[in-house]
C-alpha cells in the first residue's frame, strides 16, 4: 500500500499484517487470491489504525518526498504515494530540485525533513542523477 517499511515504522499491527499477506503467506500454495479485494482491506485496515492514532495522540503520520529531476514515471509513482496519503490520513510533504542539483543539496533537503517532527518517513524517489551517489543519500 505505501511499503512495509514506512508503516512498520509506527504502525506495528497492520505492518504486520501486510507482512503476512505477502504472497508466499497468503492461504495454501497455489491459492488464487483476489489482489484488489487485499488492497482495499489493507488500505483500511491502515485506515481505521492512523485514525486510532491520531484520536490517542492529535498526531497524524507524515511522509515526505524528494524527487530530483523531471522525469515522468517518477513524478507519476511520486503523485500516486501522494494520492494514498491522502486516502489514508498521511500528512505528505515534497520537495522538487531540478536535475542540476548538487548532492548537498539533496542532503540538506533530506536532513531538513529528517529535523521535522511532523515526518516520520523519507521515500528519496530513484533514479537520481548521474552526479548524485545515491548511497551516500
């Protein structure tokens, strides 16, 4: 739904969950199963627990974005995550640099958000550019 790795972060239970729905965990072998019926039951599984949180704590989970360059399948992929947040209850932050970006610069946007108590994931969108060594970001 938005990756095992930002829900298991804070949301313990459905990333759990989620683990187990991962074929290979899902029914007997060979089972067919209905993936969009599992995503709508993820999705608001997902759902009614960030409103649990948030109703407990007045604090919504956020996640933010960093896209450098223009390419269109990563802005698409970027949208999409946007779109889920929204359906779920994630504040979503993002942050566009252009191609020419430095590699300090991408890591002072990535510790600005990492400074901000309202984000408590980080998805930096790949591929970056050539001049950017993406495991040191």
């Amino acid at each position: 739904v938005l990756g095992v790795q930002l829900v298991g972060g804070f949301l313990g239970e459905a990333a759990n969950k989620i683990k187990n729905r991962i074929p290979g965990n899902i029914g007997k072998p060979g089972e067919k199963i209905d993936g969009t019926a599992c995503a709508a039951q993820i999705t608001a599984e997902i759902k009614a627990e960030i409103e649990a949180m948030v109703a407990k704590t007045g604090k919504a989970p956020g996640l933010a974005v960093v896209i450098v360059g223009a390419r269109k399948d990563s802005q698409t992929y970027v949208n999409m995550k946007k779109k889920k947040c929204q359906e779920l209850g994630i504040q979503s932050f993002g942050s566009e640099l252009p191609d020419t970006a430095s590699q300090d610069e991408v890591l002072k946007l990535v510790r600005q958000y990492n400074a901000d108590p309202n984000v408590h994931g980080i998805l930096v969108q790949l591929p970056l550019p050539k001049h950017i060594d993406e495991e040191i970001v």
